[in-house]
C-alpha cells in the first residue's frame, strides 16, 4: 500500500468552508476510487496550514488522484507537490 501526503495553506477566514468540503464532498466521493483504502486530514489553525494523507492499494493508484483540488483552490488553498510513501508500518 502508499502513502500520498499533500500540504497546503490555506486563509484561516475560508476555514469551516473548507473543513465542511472535506467532510461532505472530498472523502464520500474519495471512497468511490479505485484502490482507495484510507483518508486523513489535519490541520494547524495558527499557522493556516494543513496536511491530507491518502493510503492507496498501489503506487499507481495513489500518483493518479488528481481531482478534487479545484474547490479547495478556490477557497484559496495553496498546495504543494504531493509526495508518495511506501506503507511499510501500520498499527
């Protein structure tokens, strides 16, 4: 299994706009991908910063999640390049 770990920043006014697109669009439409096995979100109020992390069957699966950005970007999160991980731990 992998590991895709997004970071962003995001405007702390645009905040409960942002968690509710979460909860309510991002992660129902997320459990109906291929592969898809898992998906986390946290954030840093203070700094306006938060991290998704996705857990994926296969690398490929995981490199292919593109969708799903376009709402956030237009409350104003900025993302940074994705990173993939091999699962090798879980508890």
């Amino acid at each position: 299994m992998y590991l895709r770990v997004t970071h962003g920043r995001y405007h702390r006014d645009h905040e409960a706009a942002i968690l509710r697109l979460a909860r309510e669009v991002l992660l129902p439409n997320a459990r109906l991908l291929p592969g898809f096995r898992g998906f986390q979100v946290g954030i840093d109020r203070e700094a306006g910063r938060l991290v998704g992390v996705t857990v994926w069957e296969t690398r490929e699966y995981a490199e292919a999640l593109a969708a799903g950005r376009g709402p956030f970007e237009a409350l104003g999160v900025e993302f940074e390049a994705p990173l993939i991980y091999e699962l090798v731990a879980s508890a």
